[in-house]
C-alpha cells in the first residue's frame, strides 16, 4: 500500500456522505478518490465535496478500477450489502460494510467465510461503538461503582411522525428495512459488546404511524448467558426526552441523557480535530449513584466522541499494523439477535438463542 490508501466508497446518501467520505477525509493515510452514486444531484455534490475524487455511476466502474483502490466502503442500500462485498472481496479488496451487514445472519456469514477463504480484510461499520454516551457508559462499568450490574436500559428514539419515501420504510423484507435493522444495528450490538452473548430473546415490533410498512416502534429484552437483563427501545413516536441509557446494579445507578453530537456535527461542518468536536453539552452528564430520597449522586462527566478511531485503525490494519476495529463475526451475533426478535414478535413468544 502507498502512503495514502485509495478508498472507494460505493453510495453517496446519508451513510457515503455523512459519514464514510468525511471520516476518510479525516484520516492522514486515507483519501476519497473514488465515490459512487447513480444520482444526478448526488454526483454533483460529490464533485463539489471532493474535487479530486472521481465520480462514477454504478459498482460495476468502480471494480473495474478495482486495481487503483486499497479499501472499498459498502454504504449502499441494506439489500445490496452482502452482494457487493462479496464483488470486493473477489477482486481482492479490503472491504467496510455498513451496518447492518446484511439482511439476514446467513448472508453476513457467508461474505465473513469468503473473507477469510480469501485472505481479504472485512469490517463493519458499528460506529456507535464510538459513541461519546456510549463510552462513557463503558467507563462506568469499568469503575466498578455499580457493583453487580442486572438490568441494562437502552433508548434510542425519534420524532418521525410522517413516513417517508425511502427504502428504510418499504415492507419488502429483502430491503431489511425498519427500525430494528437501522436503529436496533447499534442498541443490539452495544448491548452485546457490554455484556455479551444472549441466551433468549422476546420483542414487541409494531408498526405505529398512518400507512407504515415495516416497524417503527420497538422493545427488545435480552438474557444474557452471564444472568444480566438488557432492555431496549427504539421508536419512531417518541415525542419526549427519555434516558438514553440507565444501567442498574447492586450498588447504584447511572442515568445518561441525550444523544452523541457526531453525527449532527458533520452535517453542520465539523470535523475531528476540530474544537468541541465530540464534545457533549455539560447538561447531558449522567449521574451516577443512589437517590433513594436523599440524592447520593454525582455527575459523571461524558466521554469525547471519536468516530475517527474506526477509519485510524482501519487504516493501520492496511498497513499491516492492527486488527480491522470491528470482528465481523461480532455484527453476525447482532443479526442473529435482530432475527430472533422479529421472530419473538411475530409469535408473540420468548426465542431461546442457547448461548
């Protein structure tokens, strides 16, 4: 690999162009040069982004051109994830696919076995992993403070009361639409990332507003083989401000409002390395402690943000010097969850997983 790796990004909306291009940007060793969009205002804002990057209609240019590239980044439709990682993992390219990693967990397994039959590096983009509230949550759990930790409390909710015209919202179930594929990706996986894997799974997944197609409002319970219980929401109609995370333990609590900054920075035009970048409000500290009437809390200052930190190791990883940051096997284990709960809901019963 040269000094500055060649990315090829396939899809310019709001993954290709909030976040993949910019954190690529963003990384010294890393460059955009080849981005990929068969939208006409997409294209030209392509261009305008990235004067020096080519822009080309469809995958099929792209991986004729597979000799120039290092690194392909799938940030397409969720249909089309697993088709085209496993065309750059035949050409012999590295490969991020964004989350989820494919519609189903027999798909996402079948591009990690070819990844590996073929020697080719695989990630996937769990970025939340990064997140600066979902750090500082780590952080917590690492202090030791809460004592024996039972019950894990995840929200992350919005206000979208109107349904619109995209393939997260068609029924299709190829599209893997909905929002126990968009928003459960990342509750699913931070949730098994803290306390590992799940022995059973039960869920409501409803579809709520006027006309919707696939889920918009969502409650998954997990059992954790290690006897910890995670609880999880995610709603399309959540017209007020809930806790993002509250995390219970034999010791105390600790409640955390608010989202992470990150992504509403990069549409506003920060990027890493720039002041306050990750920085949460000091309003949203969480608060750890008991309050049984006399509060015994105190404020937890948030962690920085640093989405950056996925494409820095990727990087390295190229470069032979780390692992790719995310072990696609990890995302399968997410895919498998979100399966037993679509399933849980549909029958209106507990899915056993068995560890």
């Amino acid at each position: 690999m040269a000094d500055e790796a060649r990315v090829g990004i396939l899809g310019y909306g709001i993954g290709g162009r909030i976040f993949h291009a910019p954190l690529v940007a963003a990384t010294p060793g890393l460059v955009p040069a080849v981005l990929v969009t068969a939208n006409p205002e997409r294209a030209a804002q392509a261009h305008a982004d990235y004067p020096d990057a080519e822009v080309l209609p469809d995958a099929d240019a792209l991986f004729d051109r597979a000799g120039e590239l290092d690194l392909v980044v799938v940030s397409t439709p969720n249909r089309t994830h697993a088709p085209l990682a496993l065309r750059a993992i035949e050409a012999g390219l590295p490969v991020v696919v964004d989350k989820p990693f494919a519609p189903t967990a027999a798909e996402a397994q079948q591009v990690l076995d070819a990844a590996k039959a073929n020697g080719v590096g695989l990630t996937v983009f769990q970025n939340r992993r990064w997140d600066s509230d979902f750090r500082t949550v780590v952080k917590v759990l690492e202090s030791g403070r809460l004592g024996d930790v039972f019950r894990f409390e995840s929200r992350y909710d919005r206000w979208v009361p109107k349904v619109k015209d995209n393939w997260r919202e068609f029924g299709d179930p190829a599209e893997a639409g909905g929002l126990l594929y968009d928003l459960g990706a990342h509750i699913v996986d931070q949730a098994l990332q803290l306390f590992g894997p799940v022995a059973s799974v039960y869920a409501e997944v409803d579809r709520r507003r006027p006309g919707v197609q696939v889920d918009d409002d969502v409650f998954v319970a997990l059992h954790h083989v290690n006897g910890v219980r995670s609880h999880l929401w995610s709603s399309a109609l959540a017209g007020t401000r809930n806790p993002r995370f509250r995390v219970l333990g034999s010791a105390a609590a600790f409640t955390k409002y608010g989202l992470d900054v990150q992504e509403p920075q990069i549409k506003d035009g920060l990027r890493p390395g720039d002041a306050g970048w990750g920085v949460e409000p000091e309003a949203n500290a969480g608060r750890l402690g008991v309050d049984d009437g006399t509060d015994r809390t105190e404020l937890v200052p948030t962690e920085t943000g640093c989405y950056e930190a996925f494409y820095t190791q990727v990087r390295d990883a190229l470069r032979g010097d780390a692992e790719f940051p995310v072990d696609p096997a990890s995302a399968v284990a997410t895919l498998e969850v979100i399966e037993a709960a679509h399933r849980a809901g549909a029958e209106g019963r507990v899915i056993e997983l068995g560890g």
